[in-house]
C-alpha cells in the first residue's frame, strides 16, 4: 500500500513540496557516511535517516541524494549539496542542486525546469532570496 499526497497551490502561492517529504517511507540507500539515527524512528517504524550522504526515491517518483539530520533533507555544512529530481510527468523532472536546511531548499543552489528554464541563487527557507 503506497502513500498518495494530493494537493494544489493558487499562482500566488509557494509550495514548501520537502517537508510534505521529511517522514515519508521510501527506498533508502544510506551513503557511505550515511545511516540511522540510533535513537528515533519513522512514524512507520523504521529506522529515520541520518548522516551524511544517502538517497531515497519516494513512491511518486521524486528523488533526494544528499545528506539528512533527523530524517530531513539537510547539508551539513557548506560544501554538503543535495539534489533533488521532481517528477513533473511525461518522464521529465525538474531538478535543483544545492543546499538544504532542516527538510528545505536553504543556501546556494540552483533549480533547472524541464523546459530549460535556471534559478539559482541564494535560498531562504525554500523561496528564491533576492
């Protein structure tokens, strides 16, 4: 039984998609420094992820590799960059490379769209800053 999110966003509106993501169950592949955190669990019981590096591929198709605190998305330090692939259909994705914070889009990074469109830049709390 997989796990379905449904949600919609006004054009005015920004979509924090990561932290929808935190406490999801997916395929995790721990990085060589990568691993468990030895004393918290999933809300499904598993083990929650932490460390540096890892990915893990969500049943919707999205993808994270990079580093994780406590089981969000998160750079340990300023040369720790994540990417993140998001499914937008018809085999297309649009991908961002950079820093995380806590589950979200936080420092230097740059988002690349499917139809060649880039922002990059600095984030604050997963909005483009400046």
């Amino acid at each position: 039984m997989g796990t379905e999110i449904n949600f919609s966003v006004g054009a005015d509106e920004e979509l924090n998609i990561s932290v929808l993501y935190d406490m999801l169950p997916g395929v995790y592949t721990p990085g060589e420094d990568g691993g468990y955190h030895p004393d918290k669990k999933m809300p499904d019981g598993n083990a929650l992820r932490h460390g540096k590096g890892g990915s893990v591929r969500y049943a919707d198709g999205l993808y994270y590799e990079g580093s994780f605190f406590e089981g969000k998305w998160h750079s340990w330090d300023e040369n720790d960059k994540g990417k993140i692939y998001y499914p937008i259909g018809n085999g297309q994705f649009d991908y961002y490379e950079g820093q995380f914070c806590m589950g979200v889009k936080h420092g230097v990074g740059c988002l690349k769209h499917a139809d060649g469109t880039v922002v990059q830049g600095t984030w604050v709390m997963d909005r483009k800053h400046g």
